[in-house]
C-alpha cells in the first residue's frame, strides 16, 4: 500500500498540566486519533528488508538513561532460558552482559547476530517469537513498559519538549504526538520501511490515544490524560471537522 509523506496539516491541542501550573501539554489529536495499530507479526515488513520480521528490533534499543538500563538489567534477570534464546550469550561472564556502547557513543541494548539480544527467532520457539521482554511481561502479568527499554514501549508515540515565554514567565511545553521517519534522525530516511504512516498499518479497530493508554498515562500522567481523551472523545463525534490522519483515511 501507500506510505503517507508525514509532513501535512495536523491539529494539536493544548492545556496547562493539572499537577504543574508552568507546563502545558502540546498534543498530535490527528496522530492520536488515528487507527495505527502494531502490525509485529501479522503484516510489518521490518525497517531492514533483510529482516523483515524483525519489525523495529534490527538495531537494538538505545537507553533513556542509567534508570532506564538498570530496569532493563532487573528485567533480564528474570529471563529464563525458555524465554530468552540468548540466555547464554548474556551470561558468558559473571556479570550479564546486554549492552553496548552505539555508533553515537550512547549506551544501548547489545546486537547479536545483526539483532537486538532480546529478539528471539520463530527458530527457537513459535510461542516466544519477537521480544523476550514483552512475553516476560506476558508472563508476569504486568504491562510491558516495566520490563522493555523506555524507546521500545514509547515507539511510535514520541515526547518531546519546548520552552515558551510569556511575559516574564517561562513554560515548559511536553510535546505528545507521532514518532515519524524524521524523528530517527540522519537514519530515518533509510529505514526500508516504516508504519506510523503507512496504510498498511492503520487497520485498528480503536484509535491510539485508547489502546495505548498505558503508554500515554506514562508519557504525562492520568488527569492529563483524562482531559486528552475526553478531547478525542469529543472529536470522534464530530468528523470529519478536524484533520484525519491520511494513512487512516
């Protein structure tokens, strides 16, 4: 199908912070209105062809800083050898060994065999195919924002920020909306394929700003984000008197 040039008319929507009277929250309504869902498995061709059912994985995670690896590390520690088909590549030394340090000399979740070490092969198990952190969180019963690193369960939302000057005031703007092509930096152009605005996966039944709740409580917090959904709420009502996302049209 069609890949959609993400650069178009989108409408946001701004309001002050319930908990924080010097920061406003910028939100994507036509990102987070959207019917993208994640097509991992049942139709994503892969950001490197010659993985395509590796879906976003190929590169490995870069981490969000010391707090987000050291969750990433416990999370790992939890793996069983059922559920990790690197189990005993990590472990080849006394100290688990999961990460490394990037081409832009940041800390980042380690390659294996052209792969982030925590995707497993259908090869080695049908049942636990894809990212042995997501089913650990299966496993566990939890969401898997506690076991995954912050890049991995935040894709394809993106946070950002802005300062803004009023007056003698200054605000701090938390920027909510689409993780674009753009949004990947120099690399972003050469990914073989990418889904945020790609027809092909906005096939979902709800839009984004309900199924990924979670993510979006995390990014901001729950009174934001009960003012963000009762905006979308309303303009669901009404379309299509506000800007749909072209890939879900």
């Amino acid at each position: 199908m069609t890949e959609i040039v993400p650069n178009f008319p989108r409408d946001w929507f701004e309001f002050p912070d319930p908990l924080n009277p010097k920061q406003i929250f910028k939100c994507d309504l036509t990102w987070l209105t959207s019917n993208w869902n994640c097509t991992f498995g049942s139709g994503c061709k892969g950001i490197d062809k010659d993985l395509a059912d590796h879906g976003c994985c190929s590169d490995g995670a870069y981490y969000n800083g010391k707090g987000d690896e050291k969750r990433v590390v416990k999370a790992a520690k939890r793996l069983t050898k059922d559920l990790w088909q690197n189990y005993e590549v990590a472990r080849k030394s006394k100290a688990l060994n999961i990460s490394e340090i990037g081409l832009d000399k940041e800390r980042k979740t380690k390659k294996v065999n052209s792969t982030c070490i925590f995707f497993n092969e259908k090869t080695f198990s049908e049942e636990y195919f894809g990212c042995a952190l997501h089913h650990l969180a299966n496993k566990e019963q939890v969401h898997y924002l506690e076991t995954k690193p912050d890049i991995c369960w935040q894709l394809p939302l993106r946070r950002s920020w802005e300062t803004r000057e009023i007056g003698d005031n200054k605000y701090s703007v938390v920027v909510i909306g689409e993780y674009t092509r753009e949004a990947w930096g120099a690399g972003g152009a050469d990914l073989d394929w990418y889904c945020t605005s790609n027809t092909e996966a906005h096939t979902a039944a709800n839009p984004v700003y309900l199924t990924n709740k979670a993510e979006l409580i995390a990014l901001m917090n729950e009174p934001a984000y009960e003012i963000l959904k009762s905006k979308c709420d309303s303009l669901r009502k009404s379309l299509p008197l506000f800007v749909i996302h072209p890939a879900s049209r």
